[in-house]
C-alpha cells in the first residue's frame, strides 16, 4: 500500500492502487443494504473493503486464502444470523474451488480473493450489532496494517501448526 501511495503522490496511478479503489467502492456499494445507519454503512463498508483485502493477502499460495475464507465462512454459515445464507454460498463456492487451487490447475487470483473476501465481509455484518461490525472492521484493519509491516508468509512458516495447516492438501509439502 505505502509503495501504491507513494506513486500516487508523484502522479502515477498504479494497478495496485486501481484496485485498492475498487475495493473501497465495491465495500460501499455492497454495504448499503447492511444497516438502516448511514454511519452503521460506512463502518461495514470498511470491514466488507478490509475483509476483500485480507483474503488478498493471503492468496499468495495455492489454497491459502481458500482455507482462511472456510475457516471463517463454515462457522458463519451455522451461526443464527441474518448473513449466514450468503457466508453459507461463499464456504460453498470456496470448497468447490479450492481443489483446484491446492492443485495450481487454478487459483482464486485479485479477483476471485477478493470477492470472496467481499462477499463473507457482507455476510459478517449484514444487520450486524454496531459492535461485530466494529470488530469486523478493526480485525480486518488490523491485519492488513500487519501485513504492511511483516509477511503472512514468514509468519505461517515460523509456527509449525499454521505452516502445517498451509500446506496441507498441497504437493510442496
């Protein structure tokens, strides 16, 4: 992000900072239905926009983002909660891809991490309490101000369980 800001400042409009736009839009377009709050909408819309692009971040290796969005997405599935339809087609839409993605015949890529990303945003804060949607936002926040500073990569690698997890289903284990 800080590179993208960066070219912005000396006039340069990078694909990456194309798409950190859309990003942003997509979350406020997708966020009008979640809250009868203007200011309830402006906060899911950071968190639908910070959930696209955490699963982003993470689709730097086949499967990874795949098996973070079913982390999430099966339990919010099984929730009593008004988005659990749409977390229960994402979990659904995601396992029936991620085989292939495990077996680099296909990946997720920008653009399939982050509707995905998008969409089990929306299903954590479609008319959610203003506190999940907090929480939802500052932990997708959280995590992307982290990924500015330190890679996912090194992280799962250093912790046996999650270089574990990420690897497993893949053929470079």
């Amino acid at each position: 992000m800080r590179n993208h800001v960066a070219a912005l400042r000396h006039g340069q409009l990078s694909t990456g900072m194309v798409k950190v736009l859309a990003i942003g839009l997509g979350g406020l377009v997708s966020a009008y239905g979640t809250s009868p709050r203007r200011a309830g909408r402006m906060m899911a819309s950071v968190a639908i926009a910070g959930c696209a692009n955490v699963a982003n971040l993470l689709d730097v290796r086949p499967g990874r983002a795949a098996k973070a969005i079913l982390c999430v997405a099966v339990p919010a599935s099984l929730l009593r909660q008004p988005g659990r339809a749409v977390a229960t087609a994402v979990g659904a839409t995601t396992a029936g891809l991620i085989a292939v993605d495990l077996d680099e015949r296909s990946m997720l890529g920008d653009t399939g991490a982050n509707a995905l990303g998008a969409m089990l945003g929306v299903a954590l804060v479609a008319n959610a309490s203003s506190r999940r949607t907090r929480i939802v936002a500052a932990t997708a926040i959280g995590l992307t101000a982290l990924g500015e500073f330190t890679s996912f990569s090194d992280m799962i690698d250093r912790s046996r369980l999650l270089r574990g997890f990420d690897r497993w289903g893949r053929g470079d284990r």
